[in-house]
C-alpha cells in the first residue's frame, strides 16, 4: 500500500479522503524534516504546511514522488530542484483567497479604528481613549495592493464596497474594474494603508525597505498577509 504524510488537521478536514482511496495515511502535526523522517523514510507522498523541505531530504526518501503543499506558493520548496529529482511539487491556488482576503480586510479596520488600542484601554477599565483616540473612516481613503493575483482581487473587490480608491502594483497587468494599475513609487506615495501579497520568488525579493516606508505621506500602516519576511528588506 503506497504511504503518504499529511497533517493530522488535514486528515480532519478532507474526512480521510486519502485513506477511502486506498493510501496508507500517516499523520504528523507538521511535516519537518525530523518528523518525515522519524515516520517513514519510504513514503510516496508528502503534504506539506510551511516547515521548509531541504534539497539534502531527497536523498534519505528513495520513494518519494510528490510534494503538496497545503496553500499557496513554493516558498519553502525548492521546486526545481525537486523535479530534477523525479519529484511532481504542487499547490493549491486560489484556495484560501477569499479568506485570506478577508483577513486583510480585517486588518485594514483594526488600524483605521484603532481597535486593538481601544480594546486594550477597555480591559483595563480605562476610558481616556474616548477623547484621545480617533479612527478613521475607510471610506474616501486610498488602499494600495502590492500584488494582484488571487488574494488581490478578492481584496480589491471586496474594499469597492468601502467606498475606497484602489491602486495596484503588479508584475503583469490584469483586466480589473476594481482598481487602477501604478508603478511602485506612486502606489507607496499616495496610499493611505498597504496591503502586500504579491508572491516570494527571487524577482520580488526584498521589494520593501526603509526608502520604500519613507515614501509613504503619513506613518506606515501595512498588512503583509503573502511572503512578507523575503519581501521585505532587514535594517
């Protein structure tokens, strides 16, 4: 029977597809190298979250012959490398977009409403803030959107009901009654919040730094919901 790893939460919520089509099915909270390794060595298939898959694993896993990753991106996988060594590498596109839309949208109101602030001040039974501390209408502002595949069109159609002005920053243009395409500089000069979910590959590596934070008019207000610790450059 062909073995596969897949975390125990997936196991969960696919009602133990894999295991109905006749796979042996190994659970693991997350797949690490440890884990993998620890569980069977001769496995045939591998879902795995984000714990990164080292090119050096291939070798200890003769059997192995497919990759998933639970989500979006390559991010921790080598993908070349794995098919130079007979290994398919998916994904699942699209597949979270809307949710992860939704947790941008989420944070965009935190910020303009000062929520987490005011819930802070609550708990401690302090109501100062209703005098010192002031939100902002989204309604009117500018929202820029680095990146403008799945996740960024289910954002930029959902902030059309805001009222907002939308402006987006993509490597390819796509046809969108949702929003207006400009260069980097303009987006990060006009825009009042940021949301950044363009992809992590080597070409948007580094994409946001400290020149790029200047550029904004007012104190940076930012929510990195797509591979924001290579997008963004260290001090």
């Amino acid at each position: 029977m062909t073995k596969v790893i897949i975390p125990e939460i997936a196991d969960a919520q696919t009602d133990h597809y894999l295991t109905k089509k006749g796979y042996e099915v190994l659970t693991v909270k997350n797949p690490t190298e440890a884990s993998i390794l620890a569980t069977a060595p001769d496995v045939a298939g591998i879902m795995m979250f984000v714990a990164p898959f080292p090119n050096s694993l291939y070798a200890k896993l003769p059997n192995l012959k497919v990759l998933a990753r639970y989500g979006v991106g390559y991010d921790s996988i080598d993908a070349e490398y794995a098919a130079s060594q007979g290994v398919w590498v998916t994904n699942t596109p699209g597949a979270n977009a809307v949710s992860v839309a939704e947790s941008a949208i989420t944070d965009i109101l935190l910020l303009a409403k000062q929520s987490v602030t005011i819930a802070a001040k609550m708990q401690a039974n302090d109501t100062t803030g209703a005098k010192t501390i002031m939100g902002h209408e989204l309604n009117g502002a500018t929202v820029g959107i680095i990146g403008y595949g799945n996740i960024g069109q289910a954002l930029a159609k959902m902030l059309s009901g805001f009222g907002v002005n939308v402006l987006l920053y993509n490597r390819t243009h796509r046809e969108t009654e949702y929003g207006k395409y400009v260069d980097l500089e303009t987006l990060l000069t006009e825009s009042d919040y940021v949301s950044v979910n363009i992809a992590a590959v080597p070409a948007t590596e580094h994409l946001i730094g400290e020149a790029e934070l200047k550029l904004m008019k007012h104190r940076p207000t930012w929510s990195t919901l797509r591979g924001g610790r290579s997008l963004m450059k260290q001090p």
